[in-house]
C-alpha cells in the first residue's frame, strides 16, 4: 500500500464510479422513503399523508399475500436448490466419464435469461398445448392435468419448480468446486481407516465445505429476494393474485394503479425486509464475507 | 486379505470381493442414473423448445415431443419480422456494451485506488460500493422512473445504461479490488522511482496485470445487462429502444396461440446464449461461482 499524498487524484480516481452509484442506485431508495409518506398519482400535485401508506399495506391482505409468497419462494429455494445442487455435487466429485458434459448441461439454465425461462415454463404448463399435460396423458397419467398457471392453487407451486430448475445448476457447480478443493489425501486416510461412502460425507467432505454451504445459503436467500422477472413474465401474479410477490404487486400498484406514494412505501418494506432477512441469516450462522 | 489359508476362508474373501464389486458397479449405475436424469430435466424443456420452432403448428399438435417430420424455418421469418428481434438485439448490444464500458473503466480506477493507496475513509467508500450487492434492484423502481422523467432521459438508452453501470458496480469493484490487493507491494516502485504519475501507473502497469479479473468482470456486468428486464419494463416504452428480454416478452404475450412462432422467437435469442456459453464456459462459469466459493 501506498500513501497517496494527494488526495483530489483520489477524488479525480473515485468521482465518476461515486457518482453514477450514488445517483443511481442509492438516492432511489431515499426519493422512494420520501414519496412513501406521499399521496400522488403520478400527475398531480402530491398531498402529505404522513405514515398511511404502511398502514394501508399493514392492512392489506394482498400485501400480506404476496409476503407469504416471497418467504415460499426463498424457502423453496434454500430447501430445493441448495440440497439438490449439493446431493449431485457430491454423486458428480467422482472419476465419471462424461463428467465435463453433466456439468455444462447442469449449468445451462443459469445463464439463460429469465425472460426466455420463464416465457418457455408458460409453455410448458399450458393447459392445452403444454408439454407437462401432453406428458400426463401419453404416460397414461392423464388424470392429474391441471391448468396449472391458470388454477390458484397450483400456480404457485408451478412457479416454485421452475425457480428451483433455474437455479439447481448454480449451486450444483458452486458445491462442485468446493468439494474439489479438498484434499485427496485426507480422504484417502479416511478410506485407508475403513470408512464408508457415508461415513466421508458427513464427517470429512460436508465440515470441509461449510464455509462455503453457508455462504450460498445466503447467497441463494439474496437471490431469491430478487425474483420480479420469472412471475411478471410467467403470471403477472394472478390468477386472483396468488402468485404476488412483493415486487410484482409495488409493479402493479404503482404503474398500473398509479399508486406512486403507496408502490413507494412498499419498495421500502421490500428493501427492510430482504436487509433484515439478509442480516440474520449472515448473523445466525456466522458467516465470514471477505 | 491374500489368502494362502484354508480353502473355504479364501472363497469366502474371494465372494466378498465379488460382492463388493457388484455392488460398486450398482452403486456406479445408480449415479449415473441420477446424473442422466438430472441431464434430462434440465435439457428437455429447452429442446422441445428449439425442435417445435422447427414445426408447423399442426406437426406440433399431432407430435409435441419429438423432432419436426419436417424442418421448416417460415417461423423464423415470421419472428424476426413481427417481433423486430433484429432492432432488440441491436439495441441490447448497444445498452449493455456500453454500460460494461463505463462500469469496468469506471469500477477499474475505483478498485485501483481502493486497493493500492491507504486513505482516510478507504475502508468505508469500499463497503458503501460493495453493500449496493444486497439492494433488491426493483425496490429503486418507482424512483428510478421519476429520476429518469426528471432528467429528461426517461425512453432514452441513458435510462438503462446509468441504472445498469450503477447496480454492476458493486460487484466489478469487489471482484477487481480482491485481485489488485494481491499484487505485491513493489509492483509500482520502480516506476514512482521512474517519476511514473499515478494514473500513468494505473494505465500502464495495473490495469494490463488485471486482465483475468477484468475478463470475468465483463462477462459478468455483460450477462446481468442482456438478461436485465426490470428496469426495462419500466424506463423504455417506445418499441424502438427496447432490449431482446423486454422485446421478447411483448412479442410472447402477443402471439399466445401460435407456439411454434414463440419458440422461434425464443430460439432466435437463445442460441447465440448458448454458442457464447459453450465457447466461453470457463470463464462464465467461473464468474458467477467464484464468489460464492471464495467468499
């Protein structure tokens, strides 16, 4: 490290980056408290009404709803990606041939835009056309098809499983390349010790890795906090609103209900709930950011 | 146990080799079985999407699973002229360069500064880029909408390229900084010796040096912009600045019964995706775990 003696090529260093971050990706956020404690349409004047906009979404069972989903969504995500990915980490960290295609194939939906995901899993979940009902009926299982977008009851689990495809493949190849960083030779005594296929995991490979567990347990909650494209593009929350996240309902009640006072105050909540969320899990399990 | 005792315990050890060995081989049987499975499911949703591009749509109501009876491209056509997937695509190069141009020069000089200088307030300027990882992007959406009509660039390529630059920094300047910090210290000596101004430095001895970190920063800020769809929904609405995922999504929401023509549309965009991933898996692959597993 060096000592820079003067500070405004510091500053000529660190302008632009500041700027362009701070303009556009922190004032928003204080624009947005500020219009929170507003009632205004978009157009015509702004009228202060102090805290009921949160008091409004305190009410609203919409809200409420589309709470209860975004927590669905980050459990089906730590609880389908994580295990998942980590179960096919460990069967893949063996000499298999082939291994090199499993993992490009594994990784694919990753870097697929949501937008083409999500537009393909509508097909797929078309009550007519789709290929999940037309898999139903050729496999003699016809009598479980279902509109599934279109049903309140299942649209939401349909939209689960598709999150959960998309990202399986990250944390599978996250895992993987933890577990090659562990030494052979510490498995190769454990071995030489009797131990079994089992035994390995639990009491070598898994401690070896739980840094790097907890860190895509994180990972995966942050992630998940952000899902806005998957639904708008899949259902725009309905039917009935049962597939409402957070984000998709601020969407809808400030551009389409021109809300902007009260879509304001629910970007807030977004924004304290996922911090909250974020801080406790770090907290909870002692994870070390670098 | 090499056996040279009595009979029965060597066919004894000798079956238990045998046991052992099948049941290694089911053991090897039933991961593959798994793998392949896994393989499937996350292949054939994509494939029965690129195949029914491919058919009429009569050939995709009478066979949905397999390949076209007859390879027909008039979806194509019809996709790239009603959707204007050429304009999109266009336009998605566009914004999304040229946010990665300012993001990595401007996230470059930041992390250079961040990580070969010591400075009062180093450490804080650091965390504040670095936490703007946490912001869920569509909580600034209303905002950003009102900013943007306030600057007068609302339905312009500023509205997405400045929202873009400033929500990949955080990331570029984290991935940078870690890199530089691990140049030894004398790298620069000499050439302050030499009298070498500090931007000189930067330009001629840093940046080169951190051409592999800069590689996956790029791939990285650049697959965040092709994919971003948020901002665009709400920041572009004149059709002729919209970028491939917005673009796409209108064209899907507009021909909802005619699946072969969709998939056409989606293919069109898909492929170059997976061209640019096979021949650069490495490195695409790397960027988006390596955090996670050096965290």
């Amino acid at each position: 490290m060096h000592l820079l003696r003067s500070p405004w090529k510091i500053g000529l260093g660190l302008v632009l980056p500041l700027i362009i971050y701070m303009v556009f990706g922190i004032i928003p956020i204080f624009i947005s408290f500020y219009y929170s404690f507003m009632a205004w349409d978009g157009f015509s004047a702004m009228n202060f009404v102090g805290i009921e906009n949160y008091v409004t979404a305190f009410q609203d069972s919409t809200f409420w709803l589309s709470l209860r989903n975004n927590i669905l969504v980050v459990l089906a995500s730590v609880l389908g990606q994580i295990p998942i990915g980590l179960g096919l980490a460990l069967l893949l960290n063996r000499k298999i041939k082939g291994a090199k295609f499993f993992r490009t194939i594994g990784f694919l939906p990753v870097v697929i835009s949501t937008v083409v995901i999500s537009i393909t899993w509508r097909m797929i979940y078309n009550s007519e056309q789709g290929l999940l009902n037309n898999l139903l009926e050729t496999t003699g299982l016809g009598f479980l098809q279902q509109n599934w977008l279109g049903d309140p009851d299942s649209a939401i689990f349909a939209i689960l499983i598709t999150i959960v495809w998309q990202f399986v493949g990250l944390y599978f190849i996250i895992f993987l390349s933890a577990l090659q960083t562990i030494p052979k030779e510490l498995l190769e005594a454990a071995e030489l010790d009797g131990a079994g296929e089992w035994h390995k995991i639990v009491h070598i490979t898994l401690p070896s890795i739980r840094n790097v567990i907890l860190v895509a347990i994180v990972l995966c909650i942050s992630g998940s906090l952000k899902t806005f494209d998957l639904i708008y593009v899949m259902t725009q929350g309905g039917p009935a609103h049962s597939t409402e996240v957070m984000a998709t309902y601020m969407y809808s009640e400030t551009f389409e209900g021109l809300s902007y006072g009260y879509g304001s105050a629910l970007s807030i909540l977004i924004l304290v709930f996922s911090l909250i969320l974020i801080l406790i899990t770090t907290k909870v399990m002692g994870v070390k950011r670098a | 146990m090499m056996g040279n005792k009595a009979e029965p315990r060597e066919m004894t050890a000798v079956d238990r080799d045998a046991v052992a060995k099948t049941k290694r081989k089911l053991r090897r049987t039933l991961v593959y079985i798994i793998l392949i499975l896994f393989t499937i499911v996350n292949a054939y949703p994509i494939f029965w999407m690129i195949m029914n591009a491919f058919k009429t749509s009569q050939d995709f109501s009478l066979n949905p699973f397999g390949l076209p009876a007859q390879w027909v491209f008039e979806n194509f056509q019809d996709a790239w002229v009603t959707a204007n997937i050429g304009t999109f695509f266009f336009n998605s190069v566009l914004v999304g360069a040229a946010a990665v141009l300012i993001s990595i020069f401007s996230g470059a000089l930041a992390a250079y500064f961040l990580s070969r200088f010591e400075f009062r307030g180093k450490k804080f300027i650091y965390g504040f880029l670095v936490i703007g990882l946490l912001i869920p992007i569509h909580a600034t959406l209303v905002p950003m909408y009102i900013l943007m009509q306030n600057l007068g660039i609302l339905n312009t390529y500023w509205a997405l390229i400045f929202p873009y630059v400033a929500f990949n920094l955080p990331i570029t300047v984290f991935l940078l900084t870690s890199f530089m910090s691990s140049f030894p210290k004398e790298m620069e000596e000499s050439a302050i010796m030499d009298g070498c101004g500090v931007f000189r430095i930067f330009w001629s001895i840093i940046l080169p040096m951190t051409r592999p970190a800069i590689a996956t920063a790029v791939i990285i800020n650049f697959i965040n912009n092709w994919n971003e769809f948020a901002f665009a929904l709400v920041l572009i609405s004149d059709e002729a600045l919209q970028t491939l995922p917005l673009g796409l999504a209108n064209f899907a929401g507009a021909y909802t019964t005619n699946y072969p023509a969709q998939m056409a549309g989606l293919t069109l965009v898909l492929v170059p995706t997976i061209i640019f991933y096979l021949l650069m898996e490495k490195q695409i692959v790397e960027g988006m775990t390596q955090g996670a597993v050096k965290g």
